[in-house]
C-alpha cells in the first residue's frame, strides 16, 4: 500500500474509533493531517470509497494479528484462547458508533466486512479442529464443517440479542466460558487436561 494512503487509513482509523463514521468528514481527515483534500482526493473518490478503504484495511490488520496465532507454537487449545483474547481486546476498543453508522449508513461495506468476517471465522475454526483432531485433544468423530458453522452462529447470536449488556458481551469472561462450552463438547481426555490447566494458568494470572 501507498505509504501517504496507509498514512490517511491510519489517521481515519483514529477518527472513526473515537468519534464514528458519520460525524467525520472529509475536511476533519484533511485537518487533522495537516493536508489538502486534495491530497487525499488523489486516492479515494469520496468518502464511500474513503469508508471502503478503511474496512478493507480493518480486514487486511485483524487476518493478519489472527494469522500471528498460528504461528507461535501453540497447541490447538492454546491457540483458541490466543485468538478469543486477541477479538476481545478489539470489541472492547471499538466504539459502538463506529459499527452502528458502518451498518446503517454504509450498508454495502458493513455486508462485506460482515460476509469476510465470517468466512475468517469459519475458516480458522475448521483449521483449529483438524489441528486439534491432529494433537489428540478434539474428538475424530466430530464433525468440523458443522462444528464450525455452529461455533459462528453461536457468536454472533450473542451479538445480536439483548440477553447479554455491553459490559458482559465486552467481557473477557464471557469469551472464555463460551470457549470452555464449546472445547468440552468437542475434547477428548487428553483436550480436557490442557483445557484445565489453561484455565488455571488465566486464573493464576488473574486474566479478566
């Protein structure tokens, strides 16, 4: 990516997670660079496209982070609380505004971002379960396809609803019970061992 392009993402990136979408304009971005708009003209059409380039770039730094997860030596298990720590440091630093004016202002790019964000989950959660079928701690007769499908549907109807408030959907808790529910529907004996002791290690270190 352009270097002044990533430049501007980064800036509207600040913008949009403190104040939303909709209340900053193209002049707010121009200011607050100290350049012209039509410096940034020479890289977006309008705001839309602005938007669209800041979801594509949200997309492009939240595959990436996840990515690193697989990379670092982790057991299955290990892995799925790295990643579920990881998201949960993200809802709790995104302003509600910014998601609300996406969807409701900016339809088409909330889809997109909703349709790849779900295909990223499906995606690491079935290679989570082929790792962890692997390494003997998920069960070999489960099946991961609807698993997967399964474990999505189960997050974003926590979403959704109003059962849960802000603070316990923004909680750390509520993402480690709801990986606890659903790695002791899938563990075989030995998955069960490392779930514990997980568990043990976050209570130790008084991870909330």
């Amino acid at each position: 990516m352009n270097e002044e392009l990533n430049n501007i993402l980064s800036k509207v990136r600040e913008l949009y997670t403190k104040y939303g979408i909709k209340s900053i304009t193209m002049d707010d971005v121009a200011r607050e660079m100290g350049i012209s708009k039509k410096t940034i003209y020479q890289y977006v059409t309008d705001k839309d496209d602005l938007v669209g380039k800041f979801v594509g770039n949200e997309i492009a730094l939240r595959q990436e982070e996840i990515c690193n997860c697989f990379k670092t030596g982790f057991n299955a298990i290990e892995e799925l609380f790295e990643i579920s720590i990881f998201m949960n440091k993200l809802i709790r630093n995104q302003n509600p505004a910014t998601d609300y004016d996406l969807k409701k202002y900016y339809p088409h790019h909330y889809q997109k971002m909703v349709k790849i964000r779900r295909e990223g989950t499906y995606n690491y959660i079935y290679q989570n379960l082929k790792k962890g079928k692997a390494e003997g701690l998920y069960r070999d007769e489960i099946d991961a396809e609807i698993i997967s499908k399964l474990y999505i549907s189960r997050v974003e109807s926590i979403h959704l609803n109003d059962l849960f408030t802000v603070e316990e959907f923004t909680s750390l808790k509520l993402f480690i019970e709801l990986l606890n529910y659903h790695i002791r529907g899938i563990a075989t004996e030995k998955g069960i061992i490392v779930l514990n002791k997980k568990l043990k290690e976050l209570e130790t270190n008084n991870i909330k």
